[in-house]
C-alpha cells in the first residue's frame, strides 16, 4: 500500500493562519492559456477603472470589466458598476473555477495589468455586496507577477509567484486578517489578464 496515494491533492495553504488560501498552480496548458489570453485581451470591453481619493475622481492605468449571472451592482472605492452578462468563453472560465476550486460562483471582476508598472496597493475584498466569507476565484493569465499577503495585526508577509493558467483561492476568514497586493516591477514588461471570480449576494 502507497500511504502517498491516500493524501489529498488540495493544495497547501500558503498563509499560515487566520484564512485559507489555496494556490493550484496551472490548470491550463500553454496552449489553452494563450487562447483565452488573446480572446480576454482583445474582445472584452475595457474600461479604466474608476476610484474616490480624497474626493476626487481618480482614473487607473490598469483596466477592468464586471460581468455575472445578473446585472449586479457592485461598489468599491465609492464607484458602482454593473455586470455585463457572460461570454461562452466567460462561463468556460467560470467552470474550470469552480471545478478546481469547488466553490460556485456568479460573477467575475477582470483587471487588465498593461506591464509591471502598474499594480494594486494592499487591500482586502470585504465590500458589503460580496458573500461573507465566500470564496474568491483569481486566475491569471499572460505574464507572471509577485502577489503579497499582509496581516492586519502581525504584519506578517507572505509572497507567491501566479504563473500564466494558473488559480488561486481565497476564503474562510481570509479577508478579515490579511490584505493582499499586486506589487509593481520594472522586471515585467508584458500585460497580465487578471480575472477573480466572485460570489454577490442578492
């Protein structure tokens, strides 16, 4: 008997406390990876995304599109959007996710980074619109970038590599101990299609 065939294959979580983040590596091979990079890149409606800072209107370099199963309103940095409906290649997407992950979802936050220059300061995903505690899906497609978790109290840090075709998954409590952030580089110079499937409550 191989006692290494009885263990799971869920991924370690890559935090070491207060949360649960599962990285599952790549799920998809090189050739899937650059279909759906060239369809993500080239025919979703971009839009720069938008944010309140000291009451002002403030556009990002980086780009985003909101889709889901409804026309959800979502609000973050005092700005709403509302979800377009699915792609069939969204859904495709949207599948593989929740079949990695076993979570389900309904609807998907894209983030378009044009190179290593742009990024996401620390923050966690608590809008009010979002399911307590519910499971958020990132998939990564185009270049590989450093992704950091910070912990509220400790300051502990945490730092990983998202490879092209590759899912991360955070839930449980995560959120409400850790932020995490997309640090810029100058060592990137390709785009990263970003997309993070998510659960909305109605």
């Amino acid at each position: 008997m191989n006692l290494f065939t009885e263990l799971s294959n869920e991924p370690l979580n890559v935090i070491p406390y207060d949360g649960t983040v599962l990285y599952y590596g790549k799920v998809f091979t090189k050739e899937q990876s650059d279909f759906f990079y060239d369809y993500l890149f080239n025919h979703i409606p971009w839009e720069y995304d938008e944010a309140m800072i000291f009451g002002k209107l403030i556009l990002t370099k980086r780009k985003v599109a909101w889709f889901g199963e409804k026309p959800f309103e979502y609000t973050y940095s005092k700005r709403s959007k509302y979800a377009k409906p699915w792609t069939s290649e969204l859904l495709e997407l949207k599948q593989k996710c929740e079949e990695v992950s076993g979570e389900a979802y309904n609807s998907c936050l894209l983030n378009l980074y044009h190179d290593g220059s742009e990024g996401m300061a620390y923050h966690s995903d608590g809008e009010k619109d979002l399911k307590k505690h519910g499971a958020i899906s990132s998939l990564t497609f185009g270049a590989e970038r450093k992704f950091l978790f910070k912990h509220k109290q400790t300051k502990e840090k945490v730092e990983i590599f998202l490879e092209n075709g590759s899912v991360l998954v955070m839930k449980g409590t995560t959120q409400d101990h850790w932020l995490h952030r997309l640090p810029p580089t100058t060592k990137v110079k390709a785009p990263r299609v970003n997309l993070t499937f998510r659960t909305i409550e109605e």
